[in-house]
C-alpha cells in the first residue's frame, strides 16, 4: 500500500488518447509543484536532563554531571531545554574545567535543592552566549573570577533575556565589570541575593548594558569604582527595583554608592540604605541621564564623599540629573559631603507626594585640603523648582551653607506640608548659612503649610528669597524659627512678600526683622502684603523691627491684619520702615509691641515715604525713648545729601494706652520728629490707664533729634484728646483748643 502510494507521488502517469479513440476525461493534476524528500541530519528537541552527581572531573563517573547536562541541552536543536537535579541531591560543584558555557536558550532549576557552583576563583562560574532567554534557579554562584568581566556569570549577547530567580551569587570577582553578574542584554532578578561580589571598574553586584529589573531581591555588599552594588548602563532604559533591598554596597572612587543608572530609576517598596560613593555622587542610587521614582520606599544611611572643588560629594541618598519624584516614600540619615544631604536633583524639580525627608546632612567631613566641607540643601537640592503635598515633611535636616531643609535654584512650593526643624548653619568656609527652612532663588509660595523651628546662621530662619517673591496663604504658619542675622521667620531682598490670612509668630532674628524682613536694592524694589487677617506676633529682634523690617522697597500694605506682642530691642518694636515709598496701614491693630531701648513701641517710619493709616487701633506699645505708639522722622541731612522728607495722614485712628519712657515730651502715642510732617484727622488719643500722665509724657509730641527743622502736624479736624497729659502743639486744631495746653 505505501509502496503504491510512494510511486503514485514520485511517478504519476500519463495517460493519452489516440485517433478514433475516445480519450478519457482529463483530471487535473493536484501537484503544483512537483514533491521530493529531504534526507535530515539527525534532530533533536528540547529535553529534560537530570544531573545526578556533583562531579566536574575530566573523567566524570556514572550518570550525568551539570557540564554534560549543558553540553547536551547546548546542542543545535535543543533550545529550551531543562536541567534539573536529582531527587536528594544536594552539595557542591567545584569547577574543575572552568566555566560552564551555554550558548542556546535554557533552564537550570535546583528548586528543592541546595546546589553550590563554585568557581574555586579560577574561571567565570557561566559563561553565556545565546541570543535567546537563559533561566538560573534555586542556584548558588560563589567564587567566580575573570580577569575580564563577569566573575559569576558573564552574558555576552545584546539580545539575550538573563533571568535569575532564587539565586544566591556570592564573593565573585571582575576585574573590569560586574563582579557578580555581567550581561549585554536585560537581566530580570526575582527573590535573588547578591552579596560579596567585587568589580575593578563597574558594578560590584551586577552590570547590564540593557534594562535590569529586581523584585524581592537582596543586592549587599558588594564594591566596583562606580554602581557599587547594581550599574545598569542602558540608554533609554528603566531600572525597576519591586519590593528589594540594596544595601552596604561601596562605589570605591566614583558614583552610585548603591545603585548606578545611565537613566531612569523607579523602586516600589524597596529599601536603598547604608551604601557609600567615594569621590562621587549618589551613595544609595545615582541616575547619570534620567529620573528617579521612589514609590513606597526608603532611602537611609547612605554617604556620598567628596571635594566640592572636584562637584563630588553631592546626593547623599539620591543624585538624578533630571527629576526625583517621591511617592509615599522616606529619605532620612544620609550625607552629602558636599550638598544634597537627601536628594540633589542637578538639572531638574523634587517633588514629594505624601513623604518624608529627615535627618540628613550636606556639607560634613572635610575636602582633600582637610578644610571643613560646606553644602547647601540639607535635605533637598534642586537645580530648579520643589513642591510638597499636604502630606509631606521636610525635618531635621543640616545644611553646613545654604537651605537647611530645601535649597533651590527655582522656585518651592508647599501646599500643606511641613517644613520644621532644619538648620542652615554658618561655616568657616562657608559665611553664608542662609534660609534654615527654606532657600530659594526666585519664589517661595505656602498654602496652608507650617514653617517652624527651624534655624539659619545669617538671614531667613524660616524662608530666604532672593530675588523671587515669597506667598504665605491660607492659614500657613511661619514659627518659631531663628536667624543669626536677619529675617527670623522670612527673608525676602528685591521681590514680594505676600502674606494672606496666615501666621508669623515667636521668630527671632539677632539683628533686624524678627518676623519678616524685606530689603530693596537702591531702585526701590520690592514690596510687603500683610493682609485678610493675617497675624504678626510675638516675634523678636535684636536690634530693629521685631515683627517686621522693611526697608528701600516700593511699598507696604497692611489691611486688616494684627501686629501684636511684638519685641525690638532697638527701634520698632511692631514695624520699622526705612525709606519706602508708599506705607499704607489701613483696618488693622499694633498691638502690645515693645521697643526695649528705642523709639517706635508699635511703628518706627523714616526717610523718604508717604505714609498712611486709617481707622487703626494703635495700643498697649511701648518705647523707651519715644513714641510709644507710632514714631516719624525723615531722613536726616548729611555732609553729602540733604534730608528727605518724610508725610504721613492719620485718619480714623484710635491710640490708646502706649507709653514712652524718654521723658515730658517724648510722645507716648505719636511723636514725629525732624523732616517729617502728619496730618491728623477724625483721630483719638486716649490714656485710660493713666500711664502717660503717670509718667508726666505728653500723648502727642514733636522733636527735632534727627535735624535742625522740627517736625510738623497738621489736624484736618475731628480729632479728640481725653487725657490730663501734657500735648507739645501749639494752635493744633482740636476742638475747643487755641492754645493747646491742658485739654
């Protein structure tokens, strides 16, 4: 029967007709083409081998060891094949023969086995070149040297898929990269540890030119130059960390004490801590062109060492060059020698969704002169803008220079969060110390965020703002924080200071401006809003303005608002104003202000300003030397320039109760002294307490301290004194008043 058919296929017939002879129905042919037989070499397919001995001898004994396994699952035709092992066998494979090499897509499972591969230091434990996907499980890859790369495991094709899966890749050597594992292609680890491995260039851990991705892993202990435990050096690529721990691993002389990315980094519930970057960046992870993602994560106790004159020593936790983004994630107790205690992103934003960055320090140890090293941003450093959400805190963070908590070459934005506890501190080779809380480059914007507690050796305890403008919104709260110079709550020079329906309280500066401090350059920029009832009090200053200090700025508004409690040890001790243009204070109440040894208890204004208040309450201040309530004077005339003058209208106001301690004429409620001159209309100067009278001081006063010309008041009428004291004014337009005496 098959003989018939073989021929039928091989020799069909033909069948003709001849003349007279009806000819046969022609069938069509069924072959287009006509059919032969390939002769094949012998094929295999993929097969399972079970290894049966942990021998490696040239003269193997019965049964199969793990280098025939690979041999015969190697062969052209078994791509896919498993090894496995036999039931029982546990133990050692030392290599007699050097690696074992495989070059077609396979298995290896000792999944219920203990199986060490040991390379004995002699030869690379794998050595693997297929294009296709290599799995390892359940293996132990120990002892592996090269004098190239790949101590345990070298890949060396670009489209291969390595995939190690309960592996343990232990004390392998590379003296060029990958120490533990090395492969051209991507590499996925799941449930692995590596541990103990050295590189002499990259990758301590493990190297890959192409994606890496880990989950459930361990990567410990290992060392290489740069990407101390893990160096993925692909173009456009991911690093993926799930649920993995990278710790105690040491970048020996460059970056990414942990971790190193040629780009993008993302770590979901993973933990990055302990691991050190000498002489470099990043010592938990550094991303050389890309983003770093921590989702769910911590970063801690990692150290980037270095020399500032050399940019090393940045990022103690996390170095990106572009974007760090951190999810429901921790960066605390790292060092950046030399900036970025927690994270320093060069040329890109920080933002932090409910997170934390605490305990880190930038700028410790010393530089390769053993000066001290500076750095700025203690917990963050950005190259452009931060933003935090409401459920975010940056705290107790250490800048030996510049922002304590945040630095930022951009803006910073907090909407909700808390920055407290920080400290920017000033150093021998860095007198600066700026913004304890908070230092940016240009603006500073708080919606319903806390400031508090923090510390700066010079200027902005809380917030610092150069050249940006400075938003305090939404019920925010600036507290408790210290400069060793100026601004104790916030620092602003040439920009806006906007304060809405907020809180600045018990801030202290050890020169000027306890609670806010604004600086214009000579062409008078700036300007200050104090407004929607917010609250300035209880702020102190060593020399002038306890709650507020502004000075050479366009203008001032506050409307609506409270000045109280607050504390100058030289002049105003509720606002002192220095030559601004338009100071307008409108609705509001100076409250309880003391000026220890100056004038101005509740506002000291002079120099060159038109000055307006209307339906105030002006009360309860103090002033040692005069005006108690409100003191004004131009500017005082010297050898080079004339005295600028000084206007000011006071209207609807009520002064009661301040005192002045400068003797019968220093003004308890208003004293207003050389080159300046007030109008005063439908206003009430009272003393129910008695305390000027007391003390024999006139309510109302004028002076001449500053220059020769005596300072000037008008009254537009309405205006009401019930007082015994004494009013300096002659023909001053009260009601019933002529020579104004004893009213």
């Amino acid at each position: 029967m098959f003989r018939k058919l073989w021929q039928y296929l091989t020799h069909p017939q033909n069948h003709g007709s001849g003349r007279g002879q009806r000819s046969p129905k022609r069938r069509r042919n069924p072959w287009t083409v006509r059919p032969t037989v390939e002769f094949l070499e012998n094929r295999l397919t993929p097969s399972t081998y079970t290894v049966t001995n942990l021998s490696d001898a040239l003269v193997p004994p019965t049964g199969l060891d793990l280098r025939q396994a690979v041999h015969l699952a190697d062969l052209a035709g078994n791509a896919g094949s498993t090894i496995n092992f036999k039931t029982g066998l546990n133990g050692t494979i030392m290599l007699q023969q050097g690696a074992l090499t495989i070059s077609e897509p396979t298995t290896i499972t000792a999944a219920g086995h203990t199986i060490l591969i040991d390379g004995q230091r002699l030869s690379t434990v794998f050595d693997i070149s297929t294009p296709g996907t290599v799995s390892l499980i359940s293996l132990t890859i120990k002892d592996g040297k090269t004098n190239g790369s790949g101590g345990g495991v070298y890949d060396s094709s670009s489209t291969s898929i390595l995939v190690l899966t309960g592996d343990s890749i232990l004390f392998n050597t590379a003296a060029e990269s990958g120490g533990g594992v090395f492969s051209e292609g991507i590499v996925r680890v799941t449930g692995s540890t590596i541990d103990g491995n050295t590189a002499g260039i990259d990758g301590g851990g493990i190297y890959a030119d192409r994606s890496m991705s880990f989950t459930g892993s361990t990567v410990a202990n290992n060392s290489a130059e740069s990407g101390g435990g893990i160096y993925q050096d692909g173009t456009g690529t991911t690093l993926n960390l799930a649920g993995t721990t990278v710790k105690m691993n040491q970048a020996t002389d460059g970056c990414g004490g942990g971790i190193y990315a040629l780009f993008n980094v993302l770590a979901t519930g993973s933990t990055v801590n302990n691991n050190t970057a000498l002489n470099g960046d990043g010592g938990g992870i550094y991303s050389e062109d890309g983003n770093v993602t921590l989702s769910g994560s911590t970063v801690s106790g990692n150290t980037a060492t270095g020399d500032p004159t050399l940019f090393t020593g940045e990022g103690g936790g996390v170095w990106a060059d572009f974007n760090i983004y951190l999810r429901s994630s921790t960066v605390k107790n790292n060092i950046g020698n030399t900036g970025g205690g927690g994270v320093w992103a060069d040329d890109g934003f920080v933002i932090l969704t409910a997170s934390t960055v605490e305990d880190n320090t930038a700028g410790a140890g010393t530089d390769n002169s053993g000066a001290p090293n500076s750095g700025d941003g203690g917990g963050i450093w950005s190259g452009t803008d931060v933003t935090m959400d409401s459920r975010s805190t940056v705290e107790d963070n250490t800048a030996n220079g510049d922002g304590g908590g945040i630095y930022a070459l951009g803006s910073v934005t907090v909407n909700g969060g808390t920055v407290a506890g920080n400290s920017a501190v000033t150093t021998t080779t860095d007198p600066n110390g700026n913004g304890g809380g908070i230092f940016a480059e240009v603006d500073v914007t708080l919606t319903g965020a806390t400031v508090e507690d923090n510390s700066a050796g010079y200027n902005g305890g809380g917030v610092y703002s150069h050249g940006g403008n400075v938003y305090v919104y939404a019920e925010s709260l600036v507290s408790g924080n210290v400069a060793g110079h100026n601004g104790g709550g916030v620092w602003d020079r040439d920009g806006n200071v906007d304060i809405d329906a907020s809180t600045v309280t018990g801030n202290e500066a050890n020169n000027n401006g306890g609670g806010v401090f604004v600086l214009g350059s000579t062409e008078a920029l700036g300007s200050l809003f104090v407004q929607d009832g917010s609250l300035i009090s209880g702020n102190y200053a060593l020399n002038e303005g306890g709650g507020i200090y502004v000075e050479n700025i366009e203008s001032v508004t506050i409307d609506g608002s409270t000045i109280d409690s607050n504390t100058a040890s030289s002049n105003g001790g509720g606002i002192t104003s220095h030559d601004v243009v338009n100071l307008s204070i409108t609705n509001s109440a100076i409250t309880n202000n003391t000026s220890q040894s100056g004038s101005g208890g509740g506002l000291y204004a002079d120099g060159e300003s038109d000055v307006y208040l209307q339906n105030d309450t002006i009360t309860g201040n103090t002033a040692e030397v005069s005006g108690g309530g409100v003191y004004l004077a131009g500017g005082a005339s010297t050898e080079t320039k004339e005295g600028t003058f000084l206007t000011a209208t006071i209207v609807d106001c009520v002064f009661d109760n301040n005192v002045s301690y400068g003797g019968p004429t220093s003004g308890s409620a208003l004293f207003v002294d050389s080159n300046a001159t007030v109008d005063l209309n439908e206003s009430d100067f009272d003393d129910t307490l008695g305390l000027s009278a007391q003390l024999s001081t006139d309510l109302i006063d004028v002076g001449n301290t500053l220059d020769a010309t005596i300072g000037v008041i008008y009254s537009s009428g309405g205006n009401e004194v019930s007082d015994s004291s004494w009013i300096n004014i002659t023909d001053f337009g009260f009601p019933g008043s002529g020579d104004l005496g004893n009213t």
